[in-house]
C-alpha cells in the first residue's frame, strides 16, 4: 500500500456534494446545491448544436475563441466603462471555481496571507491552503453581512499578498456598495495586495442596486483578477464555463497555469456564446425574473418559522432559526429527511463551523418548486 500526506487534511466532501446527494437519496425538494430548475435557453442549446454540427470540435484557443473574448470585452466595456483589450486581458476557464482558483495558483507563494471574508464561498480557503498559503479569516458582521473595514486594516501584513471578495455575495446575498470599493482601494493603496473579485452573480442583483464590479476603477484593475460565469448568467451550470479578466500583466502568469491544467475549454459552446452574449436582453432581465422568484419565496416564506436576512442579490436568501436548538447541519438533515426539504447550512461556509442558526435556500426555481418546498416547511409550526 502506498500512501500520502494530504494535502488538505481537514476537509472532506464539500457541503453541496453531500446536500444534493441526500436530497436525491430522500427524494426531497432540492433548494441546497445552488443551481436553476426551469429549462435554459433552446436558442443557445441550438447554437450549440449548429457549432458542433459544422465540425468545430477541436482545440480552442488556449486563452478561449477569440471573437467571445472580443465581444466579452465589448460587453464589460460598454457595460463598466472598462477598457479591456481581448488578446491580452481575458481568458476563458472552465468555470468561475476553476478561475478563482487559478488566480490563487498565479499568485500565491508558501506562507503569503490571503485575507477572506467568512461566511465565504467553500472553496475559497482550501485553494489558499493547497498552495501553502494562510486563509486570514474576517467574519462579516451577522445578520447584516458587513465587512468590517477598521479589522481588515489591522490585519494587513507584510505577508498578506491577497483579498478576496465576492459581489453579489454567496451564501448571504449581500452586495458590496461603492463605499465599500473606497474602503477597499484606501487599504490597498500603496501596497503590493492582489484582489480576487468573484463576481460570478453579477447580473443576479435585485432591488435597483447597481453591481460594483471591479472591472469599472482602472486603479484596482491593475491589482486584480475578476471571475465571471456563463453558468450562472444563461442557467446552465452543468457547462461549467466562465473567464476571468485581469490586467496584462497578471493574465499573462494566469495564463502559465491555465495552460498546463485545462488548456483550452469547450470550443461548441464557445463558439455559441461568442453568438449568443449580443443578446443583452439575455443578461439584463435576469434581475427583474430572478427579483421576482426571491419576493415569492419570500412571501411564501411568511408562513413558516423562518426569519429572513434579506438577499440583494445571488441564486440565495438566508433564513434564522429558534424554534430549536439543533445546529444548522442538524437540522438542515433533519429537514432533508422528515419533511423532504434541502436548505444548506451556512456554517459549512466558515471553517471553524461557525453557528449562528442560518440556513440558506436557493430560489432560483419554478413557482411550483418553491411553493412544494413551502408547504412542507410550513408543517414546523
Ligand atoms: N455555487 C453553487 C452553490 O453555492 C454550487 C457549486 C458546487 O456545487 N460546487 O451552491
């Protein structure tokens, strides 16, 4: 028997992997693993099938086709007054995980410090860990999911080589305001940090918020690397594409990495969505559709024990608990099992398992899915 040393220790099967395998196992209404239930567009499928039917089935470009990189620079241009050159600044990843992670890869050295926000995306800590970096965790502020500002002063470092931060935020739905681009600019300035911007929900903001996208201060874009999804935009997240945008200089060491993981992604779907992203009404009436399903849900909500922490933005809205002293994974098990409804604990999104009795819920789901999911949440009363 051979053996190794593991790489990272304490983490096991990750929070959606084991949630949705439950709820497939109980047969309950999946409202954990954060992914659309209604059908994607027919029209993008089509271009698909066109694109792999015309025979372009080989290699992309390493950095991704080069018309869907043009027209993503086009898009974000117009969209954040960026000015992104597409040979240079862009490249297309099998995903918004898989870009978030190689811009760790790109950056980080044994021992740098990453400062990340908890509750954080599940991913984020165990990619600084694996590249022998140091997660220097910041809790928002609960139930409001504010960064604290004057902490993320105090625990810069001379070793802290990154920030990262996610807009709209997942698992809570808090979006990140201009002020807080200041606070964030004033604590960089000066500096050699590098900031992560996971920016994959950023057509999923609700309530006439704007997105403050890293992509619209010229500043901070020297500094950064953003991470988008297709997946999230055009809900297909089984596709699992997406890019990431950073400054010249920066991509072209993203870039080394990439090469020698993914390579190059999927060339059909490429190809279609090079077609497909001209279509802006596409992207721009996510908000009012997606609005629409968190506001039923949350009526329906009104119904049941929960107490909501308001979501602007995400596939999720969170909701307290105290009609019982069980733990979030505790009882979103217990929901699983006895009353076939699947929620996602949000202590898996702290790594010291932090409870605040919160469980989130994806609402990114047919009206009928939803009301299912309610009635029997109903039944805790
Ligand atoms: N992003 C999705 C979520 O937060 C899940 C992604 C995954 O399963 N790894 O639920």
């Amino acid at each position: 028997m051979v053996s190794i040393n593991s790489k990272l220790p304490q983490v096991g099967t990750n929070i959606f992997t084991v949630m949705s395998s439950l709820a497939a196992e109980y047969n309950a209404v999946n409202l954990g693993q954060g992914f659309p239930d209604f059908m994607m567009s027919e029209e993008l499928i089509a271009l698909v099938n066109k694109a792999m039917q015309k025979g372009y089935n080989q290699y992309a470009h390493m950095a991704g086709y080069s018309l869907l990189r043009e027209r993503i620079a086009e898009k974000c241009n117009a969209l954040y007054g960026s000015n992104l050159n597409a040979d240079t600044d862009i490249t297309i990843t099998p995903g918004g995980t898989y870009a978030i992670y190689t811009a760790f890869t790109t950056i980080l050295e044994k021992d740098d410090e990453v400062i990340v926000f908890e509750p954080c995306y599940d991913s984020y800590i165990p990619n600084i860990e694996v590249n022998g970096a140091k997660a220097i965790r910041i809790s928002l502020q609960y139930p409001s999911y504010h960064i604290p500002w004057n902490e993320v002063q105090q625990k810069v470092t001379a070793k802290t080589k990154a920030i990262i931060i996610n807009t709209p935020h997942n698992p809570t739905g808090f979006v990140l305001t201009e002020n807080d681009i200041i606070e964030l600019k004033k604590i960089v300035a000066g500096t050699n940090i590098i900031i992560i911007s996971d920016e994959v929900y950023e057509h999923l903001i609700y309530d006439g918020i704007q997105h403050q996208s890293i992509l619209r201060d010229a500043e901070l874009m020297q500094r950064s690397f953003v991470c988008f999804s297709f997946g999230k935009t055009y809900h297909c997240t089984g596709w699992k594409i997406g890019y990431c945008i950073a400054s010249a200089a920066l991509m072209k060491e993203f870039r080394k990495v990439h090469q020698f993981n993914c390579f190059s992604c999927d060339t059909p779907k490429q190809i279609a969505l090079a077609e497909y992203i001209l279509n802006k009404d596409a992207y721009m009436q996510l908000c009012s559709m997606l609005q629409e399903k968190r506001d039923y849900f949350r009526n329906l909500m009104q119904e049941t024990p929960f107490t909501c922490l308001p979501s602007h933005g995400s596939y999720f809205e969170c909701y307290s608990y105290n009609f019982t002293d069980e733990s979030e994974r505790d009882l979103a098990i217990r929901l699983t099992k006895e009353y076939g409804v699947t929620a996602v604990p949000v202590s898996a999104f702290y790594k010291e398992g932090n409870d605040n009795k919160v469980l989130r819920f994806c609402f990114a789901k047919q009206q009928e899915t939803l009301e299912k999911a309610v009635e029997r949440l109903i039944k805790l009363k």
